[in-house]
C-alpha cells in the first residue's frame, strides 16, 4: 500500500504493462486518482477503463445505476457520451452480453478485470490495440 487511501502501487493493465490512467476529465476510479486501481474496498472492482456511449448509459440506467445525472453531493458530475471511466467489471461484462458494451482501453484497465471478463472479449471492444 502506498499510504493514500489504502491504493496498492504498481498495479497491471489487462496486458500485463503498467496501468495507464484513464481519466482526469472527469476524474475516474475507485480511488478518484484518474486509474482504473483497485484494492479490497472496492467491492464493485472498478476496473474496466471505458469510452461511455448513450446506449450503455442507458442500459446501465436500467439496470439500476444511472451514471448521467450529477451527484453533486458526492462530486459526481455526471457522465456523457464520450466520457472515459471506470467502470465494474461485472457490468461491462453484463453490457457486453447485451450487445452494449462500451469501447475499452486495454493500457488503462486493471489486470484483475480478467477474473470477471475474457481478455478477448475485451480485445474485440478494444480502441487502443494495435
């Protein structure tokens, strides 16, 4: 542990290269450090760096967790089209079922996403393979 909220350091990608941040515009991750890190309070492993789009947006809304209206209380300002963010792996997993899920960037999403999804799902939603 590093000492800033319980965040472990040197955590991996899905490609075994060091995590990638994800976003600082909104800030993203568990740990509101702009990477998908992960640590044993985060019980939804948000781990998944993704490119929301409106039809996940409104899936996850139906499945009960809107991500577009701001919470301002929380200093949630609310998700858009385009926004990149960490996401549950279990719902990106549930989305991609669905025929929803939103683009992923593999440098940026946590190796332990793999316990929950397959690497060549991910793959297939890629926008940062080569």
């Amino acid at each position: 542990m590093d000492g800033t909220g319980g965040r472990p350091e040197g955590q991996k990608n899905v490609l075994g290269g060091a995590l990638e941040s994800c976003s600082e515009d909104p800030m993203t991750g568990f740990f509101r450090d702009g990477c998908c890190n992960t640590g044993p309070q985060d019980q939804g492993l948000h781990t998944v760096c993704a490119e929301l789009t409106e039809e996940f947006l409104a899936f996850s809304r139906e499945a009960g967790n809107d991500l577009s209206t701001p919470v301002p209380q929380f200093g949630f300002p609310g998700l858009k089209d385009g926004d990149q963010w960490c996401l549950c792996a279990g719902r990106w997993e549930q989305a991609r079922q669905a025929g929803c899920a939103p683009k992923v960037r593999l440098k940026s999403t946590n190796m332990v996403t793999l316990a929950v999804c397959k690497l060549e799902d991910l793959k297939a939603h890629a926008i940062d393979l080569n």
